[in-house]
C-alpha cells in the first residue's frame, strides 16, 4: 500500500474543545481515520489544515502499515517536535493503524501487541460545567454516581493562576467536601489543577484537600517547572500527584518525569503526544518504574476509540478518562459511528478491524468552523457560555 492524501477536517460546531479528524487514503482506495489533538486555541485550526498538507507532501507514497518508518521520519525532521506537528502527527498515525488493523482484518489492539484484558474502568469528566455551589456539584456528583460511575475528575477551582485566594480555596474545599459527603467514600475522587499554581501554592492545596482521600492531585503546578518541582510537590504530599499532557508532550518529555520519579500517574494524550505508538513508549518506560498510565482523552470520539485500543494492552494502565456523555452534540452520531460506549463506568474493548469506526467526510464539511462556546476555562464566560448550553440540552 502506498499513501496517496492526508486531509484534515476540523470541527467546532456546538464543541467545548474543537476537533480535528485526521485521514489517510491509500492508491487503491483503502482509507483510515484519525484524530489530532485540539487542547489549544480555536486558530489552531487552521494550522492544523496546513500541516495536514505538510504531511501529506512528506508521506505521499510512503506504505501506512509500517507506522514506525512515518512515526520516525515527523520527529527527525526540523519541526517534528514541535506541539502542533505532534498533535498532527498523532491523528496521522492513528489513521494508519486504523488502515493497518483493516488491512489485516484484525483490530489495533492486535497490532499493538495483543489486549490483556477486554474491559476497562472509566472515570467521568465534563459533567460539572456550570455548577457553582457546593450543593450544585454535590447534586451533579450523585447524578454521575447514578450513571453508574465510580470514578470522577473535576476542577472545584475558579481563575486561580499562580497563587489562589483564601476564597477560593475555601470554595475549591467546600466544593469537594460536599461531594465527598454526598457520594460516601467508595468513589474515586481525581482532583484537576489544570497546571495553574506555584509549588508552594500546590502543597498548600493538596495537604488541605487530603482529608478527602482523591485518587490523585492532577497538574497541580504549571508545566514549565518541571520534573524537579513536581517532585518536590510529589514528595511534600500524602496524596498521589498525576501530570498530562501539560508537561508530557512526547516520550522525551516523559522519560524525565519518570526518570525523576516526580508523579505517581502519567497521563499522555495519544491525540497530542505522537500517536499510540509514543504513547505506548511512555507506559513501557513508566511501567519500569511502577508508575501508572491513565491516558487524557479530553477529544472526540476518534480519539478515545484509539485510545481505549491503546489501555487494552499496557500492563499498567488504571483508568480511562471519559467525556462522552457528557460534552457531545447530537450530530456527532451523524459523522462518526463510534464502538466505544461507558456503561456502569466501564468500557467494553472494540474488536472490530482497526479502530472499528465509520467516519462520514461529507457531513463533516457541515460542521466545519462553525461557532464555538468560549473555551477559555479559566474565565467566567466560559463557565456561562458553556454551562448555559450544556444545561439547554
């Protein structure tokens, strides 16, 4: 097989976070789908639509089921580690497996090295936008314990950067509490800090939110500290500190936070960080280290399909991030045919050929650039502008 067009096909319409599926067409008129990352602004976009060309130019002719040959040739180039052509080339290669899988009729686990298990856990996320008082999140807890979830992430913060206001902590405290309360103490609790505090703002964070026993502290501090300073959080802690893809941004990156030992659970985002392969690089490597994986998997459905393929096979995978019934518009059904349910928050394992999903290109171009909500997390537009349209639904 040779690749004979890449073409990208970004969407916004009605999306908190824009999406940006990835196709890879073969010379005999085989095709396979992907998803590259769209954590960063709305222009991206556009930008992600030229690298699509840029790769289409470096791979036209190349074979898509040697995926190692593709993976190696983006990071040895000049602007191969850069974040944009990493989220590009992540949506690039996951349509490749997903060509791989088809062409050998066999599902991307199997390409991967084979599942080790058929179900996975999942933890809900997504599900509190909008909320604002301590009894608002409490109430929207139970309804996602209700759903049958025994996991769920959240950020009880407001616009704290850096350092965050005796109020605000108070609210952040009070927010968990009363979850805590509600929900009882089965459930998981993964607190999101959205790499937005100093370390000595983080320690002061964390010790006061132990009380409340979370699965794990997430970015608690900004990404450009690094490994050193996540450690000295890590190791001032009683609780489990996580990082994502803030700071793991490929297997380099993450070959220093697992090298130093400075979080507990590694959280790469296959749609960002070069694909699955990489993202299976760095579980091996954190692996060695007893460290968990629990992939972010913030996208679309594209995405987290991949991903789930991808949970099947690392031996220390813990938990399966999950917006989709919480975040997704009502035509996304009409574009994508999606195999990955969560039902009683697990996850049944596709074994389908390649990813097993079905994208429509044509009422894709539907919903191309349209208007989106603010996505600004940390302002309060955003929380008005997207919680009024979630709570409109």
């Amino acid at each position: 097989m040779e690749i004979r067009d890449i073409t990208a096909y970004p969407l916004t319409d009605d999306l908190w976070n824009p999406w940006c599926i990835v196709t890879v067409e073969t010379a005999d008129g085989q095709r396979g789908v992907g998803e590259a990352g769209g954590l960063w602004a709305n222009t991206d976009l556009h930008a992600k639509v030229e690298y699509a060309e840029k790769f289409d130019q470096w791979f036209r002719g190349m074979d898509p089921t040697n995926v190692e040959a593709l993976r190696v040739k983006s990071q040895e180039t000049p602007w191969g580690q850069s974040r944009l052509a990493g989220a590009m080339f992540s949506g690039v290669e996951m349509a490749c497996w997903d060509l791989t899988g088809k062409h050998f009729d066999r599902p991307v686990h199997d390409m991967l090295g084979g599942a080790i298990r058929t179900e996975l856990p999942a933890y809900a996320n997504g599900w509190y936008d909008g909320l604002e008082t301590p009894a608002e999140w409490a109430d929207g807890a139970a309804a996602v314990i209700d759903r049958g979830y025994d996991a769920l992430k959240f950020d009880p913060y407001e616009n704290s950067v850096r350092d965050i206001s005796n109020d605000e902590l108070a609210l952040a405290l009070d927010r968990i509490a009363a979850i805590r309360e509600r929900v009882g103490d089965g459930p998981s609790l993964m607190i999101e800090g959205h790499a937005r505090l100093t370390p000595g703002e983080a320690i002061k964070v964390g010790t006061r939110m132990a009380e409340y026993n979370p699965t794990w502290f997430e970015a608690p501090i900004q990404a450009h500290q690094g490994p050193e300073a996540f450690r000295e959080v890590r190791e001032a802690l009683s609780i489990p500190v996580s990082d994502d893809l803030a700071s793991i941004e490929n297997k380099f990156s993450a070959f220093d936070y697992i090298a130093e030992r400075a979080i507990d659970v590694i959280q790469p985002d296959a749609a960002n960080a070069g694909g699955l392969r990489e993202v299976q690089y760095i579980g091996q490597m954190a692996d060695a280290a007893s460290i968990s994986i629990a992939p972010h998997a913030a996208g679309g459905p594209v995405a987290m399909c991949a991903t789930v393929h991808l949970d099947a096979v690392l031996p220390n995978f813990k938990i399966q991030e999950g917006f989709n019934e919480f975040t997704r518009p009502d035509w996304v059904s009409s574009v994508i045919d999606d195999p990955v349910t969560i039902e009683d928050g697990t996850i049944a394992v596709p074994d389908a050929p390649g990813l097993g999903i079905e994208f429509d290109a044509e009422r894709a171009r539907e919903h191309d650039r349209n208007p989106m909500p603010d996505h600004n997390f940390l302002s309060s537009e955003f929380k008005d502008t997207y919680g009024s349209q979630r709570h409109a639904e």
